[in-house]
C-alpha cells in the first residue's frame, strides 16, 4: 500500500472526518459488491454494508497496521456476512413461515440481475450472473472476491490476507470455485437451451426450481456426459472476461442512508483524495489513485443519479422510486383502456388494464399481437387472447393467463407460459406492473421484482431488457390493450 493511502488511514484514525469520507467514499463500491454478490443482492444488502462500514469506523483506531487497510476492510466485511448468515439461520430455525409472514423481496431476484437489465447485458453475462446463484455459500463469497480481483480492486495477497490463508492456498480455494462455477454456467446454458434436451427434462422432473447443491450435483451428472448439454457451453466466453464487466450499482438510498448516519457528507471534498491520488501498484494504490474521481462527484448528486468511478469499474447510482414498485393499477373490466374512478387513487404514473379477456398489440408494430409458439411469447398477426387478473403478488399490478390455465412470466429475461408451481419466484416473475406508454391507450408492462425493466419485442421473442428511458425504447415496449378479437 502506498504510503500517502497509509497517512489517509492514519489521518482517519486521528479523528480527521474528511480522511475517513474518503475511506468511506473509496471503499463503499468495493464493499457494496462482494456483500451483494455473496448475498445473491438479498434486501438485507444495504443494511449489512452499514453495519460493516459503522463497525470498521468504531474499531479503526485500534488497528495498528495502517498498511494493511484493505484487507483488513475485507476481513471485517467476510465476518458481517457470516454474521449476518448465522442471524439467518437462527431466524429459520424459529419459524418456517418467515417469508409468509414478512412481506420481504424475494432473495430469488438477485441484485446483479437488475444491474445486468440495467445496463442491457448480454445473454451470457446473464447466464454468468445465474450460474453464481448456483454456487454453495462459501463459494459465492469467494466469486464476490475474485470478482474485484478481476476488476483490480483486491491482490491476491489482500483475499489471502482477509480470509487467513496462505496466497496458495488462497489459489487453490479460488480454482475449486471456477470450477464449480464453469459447471453452474453449463447447468444454466443447458437449462435455457432449446428446444431443451430429453434427457436433461427427464433428469429435472420434479424440480421446484430451488437452486441447491442437491440439486446441482444430480443436474451436472447429466450434462458431464451429455454432448448435446455441454455442446451448449462450448463456445462460452471466459468467465473472468465477463466478470470484469459486472458491477453492481450502488443505490442512492443506500447513500442517503451512510450520510444519515455521518459517514459521509453531501458535499465530499476533493482536496484531501486529490492529495493521496499518487499511487499506481495494481490493487492498491490503483483503487486510492482514483480517488479524485470518487470525490469530484458530490455524493448529494447521487439523488438524481451519479458515476462513481473507481480504479477500471464504474458504478453507477440509480434513482430509486419511491416506493419497490412502480405505479400501476389493474383496471376493472371494461372495453376499453380509460382508467374508471377508484376509491383507492392510482399512483402517480400508472397505468390501466382493464380485467378480463384481453389481447396486446404493439404500438411499435401495428397489426402485431403478442402470442405464443410452443412455450414462448412472440408477435404475431394472430393475436393471442389472455385473461388479466390483478396481479398474483401485487394488485396494483396484472397477471396474464391463457387459455390452458399456464401464465406469462419472465425466465432467463423470456416470456414464456409456465404453470404456476406455488413458489414466491413464480408469482413474481408473473406479475407485471403497467406504466404508461408513447400513444393514448397504451402501457407497457415492468416486472414486479425488476421494476426498472420491461417487456420489449427482440430477436423473434418477447424479452425483459433495462429500460434506457429513451422514448425509442418506450415506443418498441408499449402495447395497446384491445378486446378479444373476432
């Protein structure tokens, strides 16, 4: 470590409350990251970045090796998360209606995939994304580690140093998760196959979509000696290629709450990172000599949304809505789009559809009906009729239901018709939230458990993407919600 990121340590450790916002600044990204991504983004992430970061504030004084800083960060936050997993299982072993009773995100929908929306991802970083869900809990904070690796925030010596092991046997721990990791990305790309293969349908039959290691060991049985599942993942791009371009965003409440709390102000300074912005050593003095670009940026900007730049990683600070969902109100059954008074007022922003028998026609393709072929949803002059419901875990918001009883969700970011299966992640992924569209009448339709995205017409198939905010995207999303055809 550098010896002016050392004296910032020091200065911190004195009482200087501009060094340690600068600390704070620096190392909220980092920290954000591998507590989100070992977390699979649960909404408990923010609060154990806070209890992570009060904690390294309170015990900072008593750390007697300035220079070993970052690892010491790091260790302190792997102690967090396994604190915060013992909470957890404590909390199980109490009762086995915890997610009945409490009205909590699903930890099923993880914050990475709605950065990967956000930001327009490619399939295979999603797939990549998806193949992490798979991993067994200490495996997923090693990927949450070797992912700032990846992106030069973290040494090899730092993970050996914050997990107290050897830099070898900090390597060695580091391949058995790829390894597992590469076998989860073929158990995901062989899964989204299709058409799918008969052998791997007959393997998951049964399944209730939970993925465990059980369930992992018996899938990769199959796809070891498959050649038409691993033929899937042939040609996948190296998953540190792929890491290196997934970031997780820093939420704007997250900020507001840390400034709350006085651990960073509303107007950071630049002067003192600008002094210490001197080091160049990969891991180090990398991530501490772009601290001017941290702090050039106010974090009181962040409310309307702001770039945090760090080292080579850039992460961005949405605007969060309000409230989780994004307004939107299941209309009653009529013949037509025009929201009817309510007794219960809509939110701000919403939008209608009426209950019934309904079908879509995109405004962006007139004539063009959202249908079906097989499984999956696609446009077609031959419009499909579904029943709208109010939504299965929100009813502000709709369900779509066909004719043989399946429903419309997302999966893998597809529409497609599922039957339901009773688990929370089905309701979820089934229930979509209405926000007006570019043309009287119309709407387009957000996912509950992704609210920043939508349903959108791509590549032959209906596709949940991150929406841009562009009225292009807006106009391609909208759809006018018509009357059954005759």
């Amino acid at each position: 470590m550098d010896a002016d990121h050392v004296r910032l340590v020091v200065a911190a450790q004195r009482g200087d409350q501009r060094a340690r916002e600068v600390l704070v600044s620096a190392y909220l990204p980092l920290l954000y990251n591998i507590i989100g991504r070992a977390l699979s983004g649960h909404a408990d992430v923010d609060d154990v970045v806070q209890e992570t970061l009060l904690r390294a504030v309170r015990d900072l004084p008593a750390l007697r090796a300035p220079e070993s800083f970052r690892s010491w960060l790091v260790s302190i936050t792997l102690r967090q998360i396994n604190t915060y997993w013992q909470r957890q299982r404590t909390l199980a072993d109490r009762t086995t209606l915890i997610d009945e009773a409490l009205p909590v995100p699903d930890a099923a929908a993880p914050l990475e995939d709605t950065t990967i929306l956000r930001l327009r991802m490619s399939d295979e970083r999603g797939q990549a994304a998806e193949a992490a869900r798979w991993l067994d809990a200490e495996h997923r904070v090693l990927l949450s580690l070797w992912w700032q690796e990846c992106a030069g925030l973290l040494s090899r010596q730092d993970i050996a140093d914050a997990t107290g092991v050897s830099v070898s046997h900090a390597g060695v721990r580091l391949q058995r998760m790829r390894e597992q990791l590469e076998l989860s990305r073929t158990i995901v790309a062989a899964l989204a196959a299709e058409p799918r293969c008969p052998g791997l349908s007959a393997t998951v039959s049964g399944w209730d979509g939970a993925r465990t290691s059980v369930w992992r060991k018996r899938i990769a049985r199959h796809t070891r000696d498959c050649a038409i599942c691993t033929a899937t993942a042939a040609e996948q791009i190296p998953a540190e290629l792929l890491l290196a371009g997934l970031t997780l965003a820093v939420p704007a409440a997250l900020v507001g709450a840390l400034i709350t709390k006085g651990l960073l102000s509303g107007t950071t300074a630049t002067t003192a990172a600008a002094a210490s912005a001197t080091g160049t050593a990969a891991g180090g003095g990398a991530l501490l000599g772009k601290l001017h670009a941290v702090t050039a940026h106010p974090i009181a900007t962040l409310a309307t949304g702001a770039v945090l730049v760090t080292g080579t990683a850039a992460y961005v600070a949405w605007p969060e809505p309000e409230h989780r969902v994004p307004g939107a109100v299941a209309g009653p059954t009529a013949g037509t789009t025009t929201p009817a008074p309510s007794a219960t007022p809509s939110p701000p922003g919403s939008a209608v559809v009426p209950l019934g028998a309904r079908s879509l026609e995109s405004v962006d393709r007139p004539g063009q009906f959202l249908a079906f072929d097989g499984d999956f949803a696609k446009l077609s002059s031959a419009a499909a009729t579904f029943t709208v419901s109010r939504g299965l875990v929100d009813s502000r918001c709709v369900t779509f239901r066909a004719a043989d009883g399946r429903y419309l969700r997302h999966h893998y970011l597809r529409l497609r018709l599922s039957t339901d299966d009773g688990s929370r992640l089905f309701r979820e992924d089934a229930t979509f939230c209405p926000r007006p569209g570019t043309i009287d009448g119309s709407v387009t339709l957000h996912a509950h458990n992704y609210p920043g995205s939508a349903l959108r017409p791509r590549d032959g198939s209906i596709r949940l993407d991150g929406s841009d905010g562009t009225r292009t995207f807006t106009g391609q999303a909208s759809f006018v919600v018509r009357a059954p055809l005759t």
